[in-house]
C-alpha cells in the first residue's frame, strides 16, 4: 500500500489518488442555473496520448472524484456562475457532514431538529460524507450548500479556485487528533516512528499531512513511503494483523483502536503543534450561497453555536444523545466507554482558528504538494465586516 509522492503531484489532485488526469484543453460548460448552453459539462483531456470527453459530472461516481473535482473548481472560477439565480427564492438549505463526533454541532444540530426548526418554512436536506473531497466536490456540483469539513480540502479547494470557490464560516472543533501505537509494536514515543508503517486517515487530508511533516521534518526521514493512507473504519483490524504499527486518527477512532485493538497513545497532535492547538473542523458555504442567503447562514450558525456552547458547557449531558445520532447515521454502535473517553480531547469552538491554515499551507508547500505559499485572502469571512453574519 505504500507510494512515493512526486513534487509535482500538486499539478493533478493531492487529495485523490484515483485522479490520473494530466489537463490539456477545456471547453466547459457549466453546469449552474442560468449559464449559457446546455447544463453540463465537457472537458477534452489527453489520457495516455488520447483526447477523451468527460460525461456530465451528475452522472460521474464519486470513485473518479479527482476528475469532477477538478471541472467543478474550473466551473466555479467562470464569472457569474450562480448555484442559484439571486432571485429565485430559496427553497431548502442543504448541509453536508461527516458522522463523526468531531462534526457534533452539525450531527446534534440535524438529530434534534433545531436547523429544520430555524430555517423553516423553508427546508432542510442533508447528506452525509465519509471523505472532504466528495464533500468539496458536491459543494462545487452545487449539490450542497454547507458543509462540516477539515482544513486540509478547503485549503486545496480555495488555492485551485483562486480564491473564488469556498468561505469558511465558523470553526466547529480543535485538536482531537491522536498518535496510537500498536501492541507489541515496540513504539513508546514519536521518535520510534521513524521507518514504521503508519496509518493516516487519506491521502491529503490534514492528519495525512501533518504525519508525513513530522516524519521527514521532524525525525529527518528522506521521504514519507512509511505513511499509508487507510480508511478509518479499515485501521482497528490492519492493526490487529500487525499491517500497520501506528496510526494518526482522529476522534473517535484513536479512542476506538486503544479498545478494539489494545493500541496505545503515545501523543496528542496538538502538542505538535505552534501553541498546542489546531483546527480540526470547520464550516464552509460558497460566496454566492453566502451573498444571496445571508440570513439562512446566520439562522444555521445561531443553532450551531447553541451546540457549540452546549457541547463545552456539559458535555457529559450531550453523550448519549450524539452516540444515538451517530448510530441511527452509521447504524454501528462504538465499543462501551469509546466516546466519553474521545470526547475530552475535542474543543468545540466557534474559531476557526485561521493560523492552523497558514501552517497547514506552509507544511503543503514544504512537502512539494502545491506549487505555491498559501495565500488565504478572502477565506474567512466575515473578512471586511460586509456580510450579514451575527
């Protein structure tokens, strides 16, 4: 499972690896309301010495996401390419989040019906992920209007739209991100991580970044070959086999590999972090939801927030509730005891705590993944105090 990341590979998708792509010409035709032509869209690329027309991306599965994630970022760079005409009235707010403990606000938010009751009469539809690209990628296809999302595919999202595709927000959570050993493995501190097979959520995604950072920066390995992209759900029985002797997992699934597969914490990300702290999730729309809809964003992030303080002020009091939510969207129970003892490593904030970005970029940039310094200009909004946000 292991492969060797180019410097170039920024040119195509570091957040896809199914993406073979290499771009040549493109003739697109949006598909947005109330842009010219038909309503989809076609791009020539040359694979492999061929020039190949690419279907509509409706009809394209998410197993080529790399690809539609591409024509719709180039989609969301034409100018006056609208979701929704400005003055078409809206009808339902569409929200996109992970069934994660980590995306709490938006998980407790749905489960109770509080974001239906705020935007009512008009209503609510949700739709659940399980990666940031497929998530980018339905955001882009204007298939979702908000999202929950880590900082690690908004930032590759905004530096391939030019800054025209994505806004964040509101933070929704910090840290909550542990380095876990397997048993028997050997490994009793970072520094044993040097030449051991490792575990990340994704390829691209924030842990996956931040793992092969350490290990070539910090341990002063000379590449990242040790760093294996798993699905989370994947990473409790590799461990058990001993295909993998560590992993860097977020909540809850550091929590669950010390119980499924007796693995140890060794470290906290946070504490690798400038100032022990960094985002984990934020909450992102699209500037034209953000223009045309300014009081459906502020009636959502009023119930988001209502969470927000909620899940800080007595989070014992939200666990049986979440750990229901969690199981009527996944339909699998976590392991007795999981969740109280994943939960004190999150901190539910409002702050999306843009340094973590500027790191996050800079790490990027360092490890050859995108081809310039991170420029964050116009990524958080309210940025000029313009838009009606509380």
């Amino acid at each position: 499972m292991g492969f060797s990341v180019a410097p170039l590979l920024a040119q195509r998708s570091v957040l896809s690896r199914s993406m073979r792509f290499w771009p040549v010409h493109t003739s697109l035709l949006c598909p947005c309301p109330g842009a010219p032509g038909e309503a989809r869209v076609r791009v020539l690329r040359r694979v492999r010495g061929r020039t190949r027309t690419l279907a509509p991306a409706s009809s394209r599965s998410t197993g080529r996401g790399g690809v539609v994630l591409s024509l719709l970022l180039a989609c969301a760079m034409i100018p006056g390419c609208d979701r929704r005409a400005p003055s078409e009235a809206l009808q339902e707010v569409r929200l996109g989040y992970f069934a994660n403990a980590t995306h709490a606000q938006a998980v407790l938010g749905v489960d109770s019906g509080e974001f239906a009751q705020a935007i009512a009469p008009v209503a609510l539809k949700t739709k659940v992920f399980n990666a940031g690209p497929s998530l980018i990628e339905a955001l882009f296809a204007a298939e979702i209007d908000i999202g929950y999302i880590g900082p690690g595919p908004v930032l590759w999202a905004h530096q391939r739209s030019k800054g025209r595709g994505v806004r964040v927000i509101s933070g929704a959570a910090a840290n909550g991100v542990v380095i876990v050993a397997r048993r028997q493995s050997g490994i009793k501190s970072m520094t044993d991580l040097k030449g051991r097979r490792i575990a990340t959520p994704q390829h691209g995604n924030t842990q996956d970044i931040a793992a092969r950072r350490y290990l070539t920066e910090v341990l002063g390995q000379p590449d990242h070959r040790n760093v294996l992209p798993v699905p989370n759900a994947e990473q409790s029985s590799m461990m058990s086999r001993a295909q993998i002797d560590a992993a860097w997992a977020p909540e809850p699934w550091g929590a669950r590999l010390v119980a499924e597969a007796g693995a140890t914490i060794i470290a906290e990300e946070k504490d690798l972090w400038p100032g022990g702290e960094f985002s984990l999730t934020v909450v992102i729309t699209t500037p034209e939801f953000l223009h045309d809809h300014p009081e459906a964003i502020r009636k959502m992030l009023e119930v988001h927030r209502r969470w927000t303080q909620r899940l800080n002020a007595d989070p014992g009091s939200t666990l049986p509730q979440l750990e229901a939510a969690l199981f009527k969207l996944t339909n699998k129970k976590l392991p007795p005891g999981v969740l109280a003892a994943a939960m004190p490593r999150v901190k539910f904030t409002d702050d999306p705590l843009p340094n973590t970005f500027r790191t996050l970029g800079r790490w990027v940039y360092d490890l050859g993944y995108s081809l310039y310094p991170p420029q964050l200009d116009n990524l958080f909004v309210p940025a000029d105090g313009n838009h009606a946000l509380p």
